[in-house]
C-alpha cells in the first residue's frame, strides 16, 4: 500500500487464526508501519469453524507466531490494530457486524492527520517512538506508538 496515496487503512474481519502466513506477524506490522497504513481488525469467531477460538490448528504459518495448537488470535488481532494506530473490534451479540462497521465508518470520517519535522537531523531508519496527548481531557487520542522515516 505504500504506492497509495493519501490515508490508507485496511479493514481485517478474522478469527484472528493463522492458516498459512508465509511472514510473521512483526513483518507484517512493520510494512503496515512503513507504508502509512492503519489495519483495523474486526474478530468474528464462529464456534462450528474450527473448533471453537484458539482450539484451531495454526496451519504451520508464521503470523500467530508459528505454533500449532492454543493461540490467541484475539491477541493478534489487537497488536495488530493497537501497533499501527487503528481501533480494535469484537463482534457479539452486544455490538453486531453492522453496528461495528458504522462504528468504523464514524471513525475514519473523524481523523485527524498532524505531522512535524524531528529536531534531529540524522538520517536514521530506525523505528521511532512518539507520544501524542491533548491538554483538553475530553478528546481522544487514538495513535500509533511511533514510525519509521521515510
């Protein structure tokens, strides 16, 4: 998505199970981070697919980590939302698919984008770490942990 231009988000409706993934789930974070892209994760589990959530075999990939058996794919869905700035999603009785995507709707036609330019000069490509806050309590803040420079 780095060719895109403008905001960029992916939307992932999963159980959050790996089946195969050929990188791993850091990898994948990392080129969302680099290429601007928040990845909204939507969980929707279904109890008949594989067994009920986390009883699936991983399939031998690498996202959930490479381990076969137990995983959290709740976990890696929240990482994966949480590392690249997106909000996270369950659906349930409580709060359905449709309501989830208005949710989502409502949110991407309320961001806000602020950039700034580092003190430092150097030309590092390394990740770098930022802190975002408001001096007005009653908004949120809904960022990423930091970036990498272009």
């Amino acid at each position: 998505m780095k060719k895109q231009h403008g905001r960029k988000a992916l939307i992932v409706l999963s159980d959050g199970m790996d089946r195969g993934s050929k990188v791993t789930l850091a990898s994948a974070i990392e080129s969302a981070q680099r290429s601007d892209t928040l990845v909204y994760s939507i969980l929707f589990e279904d109890p008949n697919g594989n067994g009920g959530f986390g009883r699936g075999r991983m399939g031998g990939g690498r996202m959930g980590g490479g381990r076969t058996g137990e995983e959290d794919g709740r976990k890696v869905l929240q990482r994966l939302s949480r590392e690249t700035g997106a909000h996270y999603f369950e659906v349930s009785k409580h709060l359905p698919i449709d309501k989830v995507y208005e949710a989502l709707q409502e949110e991407l036609r309320s961001q806000y984008s602020i950039g700034y330019t580092p003190d430092t000069k150097a030309a590092s490509t390394e990740y770098r770490h930022i802190h975002l806050t408001t001096k007005q309590k009653s908004l949120i803040v809904q960022t990423r942990e930091g970036y990498y420079p272009s």
